[in-house]
C-alpha cells in the first residue's frame, strides 16, 4: 500500500536549511492498522503531510499503490488525495452551518458524483458510523463524540484506500475517544488501511503496529 524510500523533508528559514525527516524508510501493507508516534519535532506531522499528499518531499521515493507520487504534478495530487485518501483531523474541520449529511456530501461534490448518488452514498456512510438518525443535525447539535463520526463517515465516502487520522481522538474525553478507536478497529476489520498520528500511547497500544520517529528517523516500526 505504501512504500517509502529514504524520504527527506527540509524547511528554509531565512538562510538556514532545517532538516525534519532524515532518511525514512517504511513500508505499511493493505489492511495494515498501525500508529504512528514521536514527541514534539520528531517529524511525524511532516511524514502524514506527505503520506496524505499535503506535502511533498525534499528527495526521496513515495509509492501508494505501487504509484510514485513524487512524479505527480499539483492537480494529479489533488485526484489522489480526493479519490484514495480519507482524512480525520483533531478538531473535526465540519461545516458549522452545513448539516452532517452535507458535510458527508462534500468530498463527492469534488469528485463529480451525481447529487442523488452523493446522498445515498453520504447517508450510508454515517449508518456504518452509527449516525443514520443524525442526518439533519448541525455540528453544534452533536457531541464532539458524534461530530468526529460524521469527520469519519466523511473521509470513507469517497471509498478511498488509506484512511489517515490525524490525532483524531486528540480533542476527545477518555470515553469519547474509546468509543472511536472501536469504529476504527471496526473499519479495519473491514479490510480498510488506517494509520494514525498520535502521542499518546493508550492510543498507539490499540493499533495492530506502532511506527516511532525521533528526530526525523524511523527508531521502531
């Protein structure tokens, strides 16, 4: 699924060069549920840029799907990261004025689905993640529990084949966050590939593999 070979990333400030990742060297096969840790600075942030197509890589090789993306241009990256790539932030990033269906909605706006084909396939996704009696509710009309399941519901409507969350459980109370490490847990199990970005370890612990960074390296995968 995906393959990264010797990956480097560096940022310029003023005249100095700042190297963030240093050589990564990873591997994560379909259906693969791994996390990905590291302290502050240790890079991770940066990898899931690049692993998600928000970003690009100083030198190195990234394939997924056995596709180099590294040769792609900017419209070809945007295809990629809306058709095969599902996205989980910590803080939800929903339509405050938009109800969960239409935020369900959005991603198939971009990639052309027919509007009656984007509502069965929206409200589909938010039955799997346990919101079919939520359609017609506003984010400020659900907990921030339910609010990261209509994120969830979102990043799969497009039926990607890498689901990438971002300290997903992050703005979460402990419940909260348990409940949706099981809907991952419970997507995985459906063949779904899902790495997660997080520094906490109860969260890593759940996850199949844990990846750690320590500056800019891969020091356990």
């Amino acid at each position: 699924m995906i393959t990264l070979e010797n990956i480097t990333k560096s940022y310029h400030l003023s005249e100095t060069e700042v190297p963030i990742l240093k050589g990564i060297d990873l591997e994560i096969a379909a259906g693969e549920y791994v996390s990905i840790m590291g302290s502050s600075g240790s890079g991770k942030s940066t990898l899931m840029n690049i692993i998600g197509c928000l970003d690009r890589p100083s030198n190195g090789v990234y394939r997924l799907e056995s596709r180099d993306l590294t040769t792609l241009d900017n419209d070809e990256l945007a295809y990629i990261r809306n058709r095969r790539i599902g996205f989980v932030f910590q803080q939800f990033n929903l339509l405050s004025r938009a109800t969960a269906l239409e935020n369900v909605m959005l991603p198939m706006i971009y990639a052309g689905v027919p509007k009656a084909e984007r509502r069965s396939r929206a409200e589909a996704a938010l039955v799997k993640v346990g919101l079919g009696d939520r359609l017609s509710n506003r984010p400020s009309q659900l907990s921030g529990g339910q609010q990261q399941r209509v994120a969830i519901a979102r990043a799969l409507v497009n039926e990607p084949a890498l689901l990438l969350a971002d300290e997903p459980t992050g703005a979460l109370d402990t419940q909260t966050s348990q409940d949706v490490m099981d809907l991952f847990n419970s997507l995985n199990q459906q063949d779904i590939t899902i790495v997660i970005i997080t520094h906490e370890p109860d969260i890593a612990a759940q996850t199949h593999r844990k990846i750690v960074l320590q500056d800019g390296l891969v020091v356990d995968a």
